[in-house]
C-alpha cells in the first residue's frame, strides 16, 4: 500500500479525534471519575411496568382524565436509564440472593444463595466490604428484615438466605456504620437458645436504637448505629405505606438519618432497599405496590436533596434486583382501556384484608356467612358495590349526561361472574386452611395467599386495566437510572454482575477477587 501525504493526514486527524473523545469521557489512563458518595437504591421486584403504573396513577390522581399522560417519578427523571438482565447461575429466574449476590459481588451464583459461589465452598467480598477497607463509611437500609435476602447480600456469606441467625452474627461483626429499618427474623436462632445477635452487636461497638425518639437523636458521635424501626409486622419488616400511621418512621425517615449519620470526608456507600414493593407484587397487589414505589420515591429525594448541597462528589443509582408479579398495564377484560385512577377506591393492603378475613374466622363459619354481609367492609376499602337493575339503568342515564361519579360506579358494579368468584373465594377463606384445596387449579387461583384477599385486589385490578401472570419473579430485564458522577457508566444494556463492575470503577475500588 502506498502511503500518500494524504492518508497520513488522515491518521493523524483520526488519531487527534479518538484522543479527544477518549479524554472529553474521562476514559483517558484509566481516568474515571470518582465518586465520594454514592447512593444505590434497589427497589426489589419493581419492574418497568409497576413504575410506569405509578406515574399514570400519580398523574391521573393530579387530574389528568381528559388525556393519557404520566407523571414522572424523581428518578425516572434522572438522565441515565439502561436496561440490566437478571438471570441467576442457575436458572432465568432469579430471586433476591442470586440477584443481589451478582449486583453485590460481580459473580453469578445460584438461587438462595448468598455470596458464596454455586458449590457453596467459595465466598465473594462485596462492593460494601471493599468501600468499608477503602475508609468510607457504609449504610444499608431495607424496609423488610434487615436480615433478608437483599440487605444481606452487601455484608454476609451464606449457604442459604434462610440461614436469618448466621446472617444476623455477620452483620454484628461486619463493622460497618449503619443498618437501619427491619428487625431481626430470629434474634435467637430457630430454638431461641442462642446468644441475643443484638447483644453481640452492643458487645461489638454498636448503639442500638428501637424507639422512635432514640432514632431520631442519633447523632454520629455515637459510632457504629443498629436503628430497628418500633413500628413492624410479623416479619420484622414496615408495614405497607398504604396501612402505616401518619407519625411511623418511613423509609425516607431511614435514609434521612443515615445521610447524617454516615457523611464524612472521606465519603460513604449507603444502600437503601424498598422490600415491600417486592411483597405487594407477589399478592398481585397493584396499588399496595404503587404507594410502596412512592414511599421509595421519598427516600430517593433525601439522596437528590444531598447531591443538590454537594454535587461534584455525589452518585445516585436506583435499580430492581428482579421484576415480580409479571405486571401488565392493559387486561383482556378492558381491551385497550385502562382505568388506573379507580385504584383510588382501594384504602387498605391485601394484608389488611387477611387480618380481616382472620377475625371473621373466629366468630363465622362459612356456611353463615355471604358475601353479602360483608359489602360494606368492601365498599369501604375498594370502592365495589352492588347495583341492582334499576339502579343500573339511572347510573347509566346520568354516565351519559357527562356524570364521572357515575361512570366510576358503573366501573366499579360487580358484574355476577364477580360476585360468583368472590363468594367462592370467602367461602374458602372462612375454612381452616389446613382444609382447603392443594391443587394446582388452587394455586393458579390463589397463590397460596388468603383466597379472599387476592380475589379482591385481582377484580379491582382488572377493572382498572392491569392484569397480572405470576405471583413470583419474572426474567425481564429492569431499568438502572442513574445521576451524579460517573452517571454514563451506567447507560446501556448489561448484565447485572456489570453494576458490581461499574460501582468499583466509579468508586476507585480495586477487586480482590474471592476468598475472604
């Protein structure tokens, strides 16, 4: 080939721009930007669809019937969105400890397993761990047990997310500076016979905070930090944002707090998980769902509000571990029509109505009691009603007038296929559960939770254009939105053993590869 004068130029041009293009990006001698703080937000089980679910009822709630329109959430204003896969080691549906395992550590593992490898004879360090031998100060916060599956992906290795006491010792003696929000699942080990993990925390250095006024006076002189929320379920975890009391501590309380508490020079990693949005979706829950993405929409503004003050040294990445519930917006039974605003009616979680369904247990067999008797507990919580022919027909005259009171009661009549399911499901309901049917008719229809309450939550569900496929995880791939420094690493389509990659980078963190 001969080489004119003018293809010299040329490489000398291509060469000036590629060295440009390479420095403008900060990929220059490995020159990637830092990131001193930096904020992950896991929204567990929130797909793209029960996100999108909560900017149209958001927007249609602010008004915005005439026309379809959403009301973006804080983060999915952020200026980066990409799209991250989920498959675990062992199959394409992940659960929470293979998932947070890869996000966590870089490495794929096998479902229920946490940061160990598929043999279970190999452990992996965490992005935490190795932010903690840096110098920074690490929080990990989650609105269920602070001992489950996610949570316990960034400071413990185990076998099995059941192993709740193991999981527990760890973060006892993890050092790491702040875990606040759920309890402890087994505090004492499956026989109570064990040493109290929060007796072995306090022995390690940490302050243990139960009520509400201890929590908030926490200040960072105190050390190391355990902040258990005094307002939880039987499993240890917030009660759903749709059933809390205006004056429990939220998820934003949490994190809130936790900015104060871990914001140093020498910078922090502080993970923040919404559990419940995951829990609301496995009961095919839409709008137990949607105020739970909202209540983490709360704790996402803490974050912003921190990186508005310091700007040139703060990331904030929010992501899913896994989709769950398999969301649709759009049903067969509505055709091309949603109606998410009647979601509206609904005051109360699908939990709500099993402690309900759990009273009338006590006092009704299900021979006495009908559906019937207990339309006003209905009404009330959901906004269903029954509607005779008659009344029917002059709902119908006043709909036809323009009379949107009337329209949603319309929606809202239960039709008798309905009524029928509805009857059959409380009939289940108010049997020992130890007698109902086992099959696998059943569980397409229940999904082992309370017959009557997903019956319920289902009927309201469809009649506002959502429609449901499963009460576990999917395989889709969730959305990853980031801000702040370093935000482009996280644009694109990658697998979710990358955000490990890409957290390290941002955060100036050397791999140390497996082994402990």
């Amino acid at each position: 080939m001969k080489i004119t004068k003018f293809t010299l130029q040329m490489v000398f041009i291509l060469a000036f721009f590629w060295s440009m293009v390479l420095i403008s990006s900060g990929l220059w001698a490995n020159e990637i930007p830092s990131a001193r703080y930096v904020f992950f937000f896991i929204g567990d089980g929130m797909g793209l669809a029960s996100i999108n679910a909560t900017e149209i009822y958001t927007s249609v709630n602010q008004g915005s019937l005439s026309e379809p329109a959403i009301s973006k959430l804080n983060f999915t204003k952020f200026p980066i969105l990409g799209l991250c896969t989920t498959f675990a080691a062992d199959g394409f549906i992940t659960d929470s400890a293979s998932a947070g395992t890869a996000i966590a550590t870089g490495h794929k593992t096998n479902d229920g397993v946490i940061n160990m490898d598929p043999s279970k004879t190999v452990t992996y360090t965490t992005i935490a761990e190795m932010a903690k031998e840096k110098g920074m100060k690490v929080g990990i916060v989650s609105s269920v047990s602070i001992d489950h599956a996610t949570p316990a992906c960034f400071y413990a290795h185990q076998p099995s997310r059941k192993n709740y006491y193991d999981i527990a010792c760890e973060l006892a003696t993890s050092n790491f500076d702040y875990f606040g929000g759920g309890g402890f699942l087994l505090p004492q080990g499956k026989e109570k016979d064990q040493p109290d993990v929060l007796d072995t925390a306090r022995k390690n250095g940490y302050t243990v905070a139960t009520s509400k006024d201890e929590i908030l006076t926490l200040t960072p002189e105190m050390g190391k930090i355990i902040a258990i929320n005094p307002s939880l379920d039987e499993e240890k975890a917030f009660l759903y944002a749709i059933d809390a009391k205006p004056d429990d501590l939220t998820l934003a309380d949490f994190t809130r707090k936790g900015i104060e508490l871990l914001d140093n020079p020498n910078g922090f990693f502080f993970m923040i998980e919404g559990g419940k949005i995951d829990w609301a979706a496995h009961a095919n829950d839409a709008k137990t769902a949607i105020v739970d993405i909202l209540a983490f929409q709360k704790a996402v503004d803490e974050a912003i509000h921190f990186a508005q003050i310091h700007p040139e040294d703060t990331l904030i990445v929010v992501t899913a571990d896994h989709e769950t519930g398999g969301m649709s917006i759009g049903y067969a039974g509505t055709k091309y029509s949603t109606n998410l605003h009647l979601l509206s009616f609904q005051k109360i979680s699908y939990q709500a109505v099993e402690q309900y369904i759990e009273e009338l247990r006590k006092t009704a067999s299900e021979k006495e009691m009908k559906l019937a008797d207990i339309m006003n507990f209905i009404t009330e919580n959901f906004g269903l009603i029954l509607l005779t022919d008659a009344d029917r027909n002059i709902l119908k005259n006043q709909a036809e007038e323009g009379d949107k009171t009337a329209v949603d009661k319309l929606a809202l009549s239960l039709t008798p296929e309905e009524i029928q399911s509805l009857s059959e499901a409380l009939f289940l309901s108010l049997q020992d559960p130890k007698e109902r049917p086992q099959d696998d008719q059943s569980y397409l229809h229940y999904g082992g939770y309370e017959p009557f309450s997903i019956t319920l939550t289902r009927i309201l569900d469809q009649k506002a254009g959502i429609g449901w496929t499963s009460y576990s995880h999917t395989g889709i791939p969730v959305p990853v939105y980031a801000q702040g420094v370093g935000q482009e690493l996280f644009a694109g389509y990658y697998d979710n053993t990358d955000l490990f990659t890409k957290f390290t980078m941002v955060m100036g963190l050397e791999p140390v590869g497996v082994g402990k």
